[in-house]
C-alpha cells in the first residue's frame, strides 16, 4: 500500500495509474477503521478497482466541538487494517491539504429539505461540511466510482445529490462519470450496524446497542397489518425502557428520504432510527422490502 499526504503527490500518482487504464475506486473515511470499511475495500476490489482509501477527521462536519474531540483516532492500526485488507492507496492529508486557505475557501452546496430533516435537522450544519469535504476529496482522487455504507443513508443520498450539484458548477470539477455503490450495511451478530462509535459503549450500553436493529425489523415486519404510528409508539417505548433517548423513528421515501406518516406499499421504502444511549450517539436504517 502507498501512503500520501500531499494532495499533489497523490493526483500524479492517480493520473499515472489512470492513464496506464486503471479505473479508481474510492473509499472516503475518518478513519477509526471497522469491518464495515474493510467491506468497501473489499467489493471495490472484487469489481477490480485501484482501491483508494481516505483517512482525514473532517472538522467541518461537527457542530458539536465535544464530538470531534471525542472521535476516536487509531491511525496506526488503521493502516494495519489496511494493509491486510490489501488496499492500494491510502491518502492521509492534514486540514490544510485539504482546505487550503481555510475551509471558508471551499464551495459550499444547498441540499434543500434534504439536509434539514432527520440527521440534517438535529445537527445543523452537518452535511453542509460533508458536501465540502467530499467535493474536495473527489477533486483530489477523481474517482471513477465512491464506494459507501448504506448505515449512513442519508449521507449517501447528501453525496449523490453533490456529485449531481458539481455537475452543473462550471466552475469547478465536474465528476461527470463518476458511480455511487451503496452497500449493505455490516453488522455485529445481535444486528447493531458497525460504527466507529460502538467501540465508546461500555459493557452494558453495549448489552442492549442491538435494540435500535430490532425495532428497524419490527417497523419493517408489520408494514402489512398495522398503522405506522403504533409501531412507532411502540418502539420508541421499548428503546425508552433499555436506557435510549430518541431523536426520531422515521419511515421515508426509499428514493429521495421524503418523510412518509404512514406505510405506503406502493413505493420502495427505508426505516430510520436515531438514538443515544449515555452519550453515544447512534443511527441506523433499513430497506424495507
């Protein structure tokens, strides 16, 4: 695997491997690095891309100081991690790297309601500083396909909508071909999706961490004999009684996040759950079928 810091060192270095016919497959991270990622890693490489992998703690995408403080930082096994994974490329550039000049300097993109409900809506200003440093990130790789986690379906969505937003900005990069692979959602074996802040959970948060998988299953299950807003009552009493605080218990649009009251069976659906349990923060999702 080689490792870059510098974005100029890393852009020659692609547009070498580009021109000599390599198509690049990218996975942006802020590290803390799970098996989650690893899946990325592994279906870009399957699909026989020169994996490239991101490590950088994006400063932008927290409104809450303490939650940047609080990320964890485990470069040196990450790299480990990626090393047996097999990755090619890693680029772990510093804050100035990526925002030269300061992040005021980057283009900023509106996302409309879609980054005002759920996510958007408890932390503003979140995906605004996602849409930055993606943009910026794929300036730098020109990837021809971003490879990313369902867990974060909302963000999927933020980052599609940027590519199509960079598309009409003839100002600037426009990544005309580049591919979005969402894929699955990786999970422990009681169901709770992979993330970097699991490994915060102490030994009895972590107990009960799969309650928030359960619910999805249950919303996703009794789609067909009962009302949306009772299963909803009822899930939110159940994470209420393992120690959760919840910020919302959703059902939505599969295709664009429109937020639905009620179960419709005549569009692709997705069930969204945000609660926190001490301080950890979790989200999680599921396609219904």
């Amino acid at each position: 695997m080689v490792i870059f810091k510098k974005t100029q060192d890393i852009s020659e270095f692609l547009a070498g491997k580009r021109s000599g016919g390599a198509r690049i497959g990218f996975i942006p991270t802020m590290g803390a690095l799970h098996a989650g990622h690893i899946s990325l890693i592994s279906q870009a490489r399957e699909k026989g891309y020169l994996t490239v992998c991101s490590i950088f703690l994006n400063p932008t995408q927290f409104n809450n100081p303490e939650d940047l403080k609080k990320y964890p930082v485990s470069t040196d096994s990450d790299i480990q991690l990626l090393i047996s994974s097999q990755c090619d490329v890693l680029f772990l550039p510093d804050v100035e790297e990526v925002y030269p000049g300061g992040p005021d300097n980057v283009v900023s993109y509106g996302f409309g309601e879609l980054e005002e409900i759920l996510e958007g809506a408890k932390r503003p200003g979140h995906f605004k500083g996602v849409g930055q440093v993606v943009g910026r990130l794929l300036e730098i790789v020109e990837p021809d396909t971003i490879f990313l986690g369902q867990k974060d379906y909302q963000q999927v969505m933020i980052i599609t909508a940027l590519c199509r937003l960079m598309l009409q900005d003839t100002n600037g990069f426009r990544p005309s071909d580049i591919r979005i692979e969402r894929c699955p959602t990786v999970r422990e074996a009681d169901g709770l999706a992979m993330s970097s802040r699991n490994r915060r959970l102490t030994e009895p948060q972590r107990a009960v961490a799969g309650t928030i998988y359960q619910c999805l299953v249950s919303i996703q299950a009794k789609q067909y004999n009962s009302r949306f807003e009772t299963v909803k009552r009822e899930c939110g009493e159940i994470l209420a009684s393992k120690g959760f605080v919840t910020d919302y218990i959703a059902i939505a649009d599969a295709r664009d996040l429109r937020l639905l009251e009620e179960y419709d069976k005549n569009i692709p659906m997705v069930a969204l759950i945000a609660a926190s349990i001490g301080k950890i923060r979790l989200i999680d999702n599921l396609l219904m079928d």
